[in-house]
C-alpha cells in the first residue's frame, strides 16, 4: 500500500505507530530509498516485489479528482 507522510493524515507514521512496521520504501517512480521510521535514518534496502512505485501517469500526492484544491497547505 502506498501512503504520505505529509498528508494531513500522515498515515505512514501513523502505521508504524499502530503496527510497529519501522521500514517504508518511496512509492515515487524512480524512488528506492527506505525510511527506518525507528532509527529515523534512510536507509538502502532490497529489492521489493512489484509495483515498486505509483503508476507514472497518475499524478501525486493522489489523482487530482481526489484531493482538494487547497491541498498544499495541508501538508506537514
């Protein structure tokens, strides 16, 4: 599942915090980097299965028709 840590949810550190899964990888295309969210430190880390990223065509933080227009000033 891919999620953003600076969504107004920020649901990444709320998963770790509710599951204890320390380690995120990015979901941007071309991104590989992973998130100890422990040790707070990136990291190098495998290869993971597929899909590795969002699709390229689709834009981000989310398909535009799904976010507010405002959306910048929610980020964290």
């Amino acid at each position: 599942m891919g999620c953003c840590d600076s969504s107004p949810a920020q649901h990444a550190s709320h998963h770790f915090r509710e599951t204890g899964h320390r380690y995120m990888q990015s979901f941007e295309p071309g991104e590989s980097w992973f998130w100890d969210f422990e040790n707070q430190e990136a990291l190098e880390g495998p290869a993971l299965a597929e899909p590795t990223s969002r699709p390229e065509e689709q834009s981000a933080p989310a398909p535009a028709d799904r976010v507010p227009q405002d959306w910048q000033s929610h980020l964290h």
